[in-house]
C-alpha cells in the first residue's frame, strides 16, 4: 500500500498535466473565439455544449458519474466564453 505522501505527489503530478492540458484546450478556444468573431458568430453555441457533454456521458468511468461530469464541464464552458470575449 502507499502512503500519503506518495499518493499526494501522483495527485499533484496529474493536476499539473490537468492544468497543462486546460490551459492547451483554451489556446484552442481562443482561436475558436477569433473565427466566430471574424464571422459575426455568437459566442455562445448550445449545441457544441450540448454535444460535448453526450460525447462525454457516453463513456463509463470508474468514480466520475453524469452529474459530475457535466458539473466540471460547465465550468470549463463558462471560462471557455469569457476567454472567446477577450480581445
């Protein structure tokens, strides 16, 4: 068995890599927001959220169920919409 520490440093190992990987989904977001903006397209896009979040229940995980998902998923939407706002 691990002890604490062990464990707390593979959890701080993946919050790096979850924050690396968030910050990389925003450079995208970002050009996104570009091309809507270029394009006269609103910001906000129902269907793209409301795909994501299918594609994303769609698939079993061992602790994350529906509701967590799309909990953490409306966070990351809401950052998404104020990051396309930026100039």
């Amino acid at each position: 068995m691990q002890d604490l520490n062990e464990l707390r440093a593979q959890i701080d190992a993946l919050d790096d890599q979850i924050l690396y990987l968030l910050d990389k989904r925003m450079s995208y977001v970002k050009e996104i927001g570009k091309i809507k903006q270029s394009n006269a397209q609103e910001i906000y896009d129902h269907k793209r959220e409301e795909y994501i979040l299918d594609r994303l229940n769609n698939v079993k995980y061992k602790f994350l169920n529906s509701n967590m998902i799309k909990s953490i998923y409306r966070e990351i939407f809401f950052i998404s919409k104020q990051i396309q706002n930026l100039d």
